[in-house]
C-alpha cells in the first residue's frame, strides 16, 4: 500500500521532498521501478550506461554490480544515498563517496543460498566422486558458511579458510591456507576482493596458490574474477595441477578471456546469485535501506509478485540408490545448471544472458518425498537445501 502525499503532508508537514525524490536506479535490479516509486521519482537506465548526466539530478542511485561508482561519476552529482543490492561492492569507490558525504549501503547475504545452490549444482554435473573428498572453503563469511552446510549433507570432509574469522573467533575451526591448499581435493572461493588490508584477496589465487594447490584438485570461483591471477590459473590447467574448473566470474567481464572458457568444465556468465530469491532480497534491503536513511516507512510488500514455484515437491523412487544418487536427482530436478553454460557462440552475449536471466527459485521451495522411509537421507536433503520434512510416499 502506497501512503498518499496528503496524508504524509498531514503527518510529516516537512515531508513534501519525499514526494520529489528523484531515484536512478540500474535496469538489472529486480522490480526497481515498481519498488522504488513508491517513495517518489524512478529512472531505470542501463547499468553500464549510468553516467554522471544520469544521476545528477538524482537523490538516490540504485545499483548492481556492472555498474562502478567512480569519483568522476559523484563528483557534481546530488546523491544523498547509494545503495547496491549485490552482496559485494567493490565496484564501489567507498573512500570516494564518503567524502562527498553520501551515505552507502550493500547487500550482504541477499544471495548467499542461491550461490550455495549453484556450488551443489555444479559438484553433481561435474561427474566427480564426493564420498570421503575434502572440500576447502576459502572465505567463510554468509555463502561460505552455507556452501559448507551442504558440503557436510554431501559427506564432504570440510577444511575452513578465513583469516579475519580466525582471528577473532578462538574457538574457530579454520586451517592456515597452505594446509587447506595441499590436502582439499576441492577448492572453492568465497571472499570478497580487497586490494589492500592485512589480508587483501586481489589475486590470492597466484602462481603460488596454484603451486600449492592439491594436484588433480578440482578449482571453482563463484566470488569474483580478480580474486584469481588468470595467468596462473591457465597455467594451473594446462599443467594438470587443475583436473576440473568452475568459474562463474571472470575478469574483466563481460569480455571474458576465450582461454579461460575454454578451460573451463562450467563456465557461467556471473548468475550464481542470480535466483530469484537472491535478486529480490537485494532489492528489499536496498529498499529498507533508503527507507531507513530518509526515515520513511517501508511499505512495499513483495509477496503479490512472487512467481509461483514450479516444482514445490518433488518425488524419487529413492529404493537400490544411495544418499548421494537420491540427492543430485533431487537438484538436477529443480536446477540444471548446464542451461547456464556458456558456449563460444553465446559468450558474447554476456550482459543480455544476465539481463534476461530466466526465473530460478531456490532449492529451498521444494520438498522432496522419498518412496520409502530413509530419515537420515531426507535430513541430508534438508542439509543440502531442499525444503523442510515432510511425510514420506510410498
């Protein structure tokens, strides 16, 4: 419900600059538009087409990743607030911004199941033995913990990486990275991209990294592209130190490197948080946000334009399979992540395949019923993602 003007103006005498707020927000975030007139004025421009013409009259400019806030892009502009509703925001000169007084805010854990969604999808598709294999999780922030809550439903063995957590956290289960490295027989990376700090991640997946690394390990990024030295990972591949290579990010992007595709066993234009879920949770705590920020009441309720699931429960003839064989069933049923793959045909089309990605809900919104009563197995499923229990089907 959208609160009239004359009844803020009764309430709030001062309140008519809520009424010409003026929001530019990028074309990829979900229901922009629909969200954020609700508190006045919306301008929906391309994300890699925002500019300083576009947001100078602007209060308020809402964006995703493709889009970079630069110090020449804030310089002469009016912006009160910016806000991305990604989990990253390195995209964002937060130095800059602070010292034109604009507040700022990200979106942290919006996609965190959707991305651990995709990880699960991915260790299926790519045909690997799991049982009894060691997955190293280097970042271990909101998808990183999620990612090791499936890896432990899989029967992964589970080796933890995070430097500021294992500084804080005494009683933290975390493994110096040189250890991680030499014993995973998967590595996955999960932390965000910081150039500088005790512990920067701009290319911590160096020649060394890679020397280190388990030989025939299996390598997935799902973070972002210039955590890893493409040099190296190259290198890493062709070398067979790497025996299989998932990237969903690259750098640069959109114009990914042809070799690294080619090296790649899943290569994905950057959607691993591109569920639904993920992108409408950025959305509302943008919307949250500025509301908080301008101090107005959030009103917009999403549940009238959520899609119905399509596949709310799932059924599997789960008799003669093992655990693991039920469960990639059960998310190759709701996810094949093979439709994401780019092809040498199609990676040109980058930024549109992202635009336009289809609807994808989490694996959470099904249920899955087993033909016979297995209860260890569907706490697995749970574990790896899928919706609560339920009565089983014979």
């Amino acid at each position: 419900m959208r609160i009239s003007e004359d009844s803020w103006l009764t309430i709030f005498p001062d309140a008519l600059f809520l009424f010409n707020m003026k929001t530019v927000v990028a074309e990829t975030v979900m229901l922009g538009a629909e969200v954020f007139k609700t508190i006045g004025d919306v301008t929906v421009i391309p994300d890699r087409e925002i500019g300083p013409a576009q947001i100078a009259a602007a209060d308020v400019l809402i964006i995703r990743s493709p889009t970079r806030v630069t110090r020449e892009l804030i310089a002469n502009s009016s912006l009160k607030f910016i806000g991305t509703a990604t989990a990253g925001f390195e995209h964002i000169d937060t130095a800059a911004v602070e010292e034109c007084g604009i507040q700022w805010s990200a979106a942290p854990g919006c996609n965190a199941d959707s991305v651990a969604d995709y990880i699960t999808a991915a260790l299926f598709k790519l045909n690997i033995e799991l049982a009894g294999k060691t997955i190293g999780i280097i970042g271990v922030g909101e998808v990183g913990s999620r990612v090791a809550k499936r890896a432990a439903a899989l029967g992964l063995n589970i080796l933890l990486n995070d430097p500021p957590r294992a500084e804080k956290e005494t009683s933290g289960d975390f493994t110096p990275l040189e250890t991680l490295l030499a014993e995973a027989d998967i590595v996955t990376l999960h932390t965000p991209l910081t150039a500088g700090g005790k512990w920067p991640t701009l290319h911590l997946a160096d020649e060394k990294f890679f020397a280190e690394i388990k030989s025939g390990a299996v390598f997935i990024n799902a973070a972002r592209g210039k955590i890893v030295d493409d040099a190296a990972l190259l290198n890493a591949s062709r070398a067979g130190k790497i025996s299989k290579t998932v990237l969903d990010v690259w750098d640069p992007e959109p114009q990914i490197p042809a070799e690294l595709l080619h090296i790649a066993a899943i290569g994905t234009p950057h959607i691993a948080g591109h569920s639904f879920e993920g992108k409408l949770n950025g959305t509302m705590q943008m919307y949250q946000a500025v509301c908080g920020h301008f101090n107005i009441p959030a009103t917009w309720n999403p549940a009238p334009v959520l899609p119905p699931v399509d596949v709310p429960e799932l059924t599997i003839d789960s008799r003669g399979k093992t655990d693991l064989e039920v469960i990639a069933e059960a998310v190759a049923g709701i996810y094949d992540i093979t439709r994401d793959c780019l092809t040498a045909e199609t990676v040109s089309q980058f930024d549109i395949l992202r635009k336009n990605y289809p609807v994808r809900r989490e694996l959470k919104n099904t249920v899955v019923h087993l033909s016979e009563h297995r209860p260890e197995l569907t706490a697995r499923l749970i574990g790896a993602g899928f919706g609560s229990e339920a009565p089983h089907r014979r």
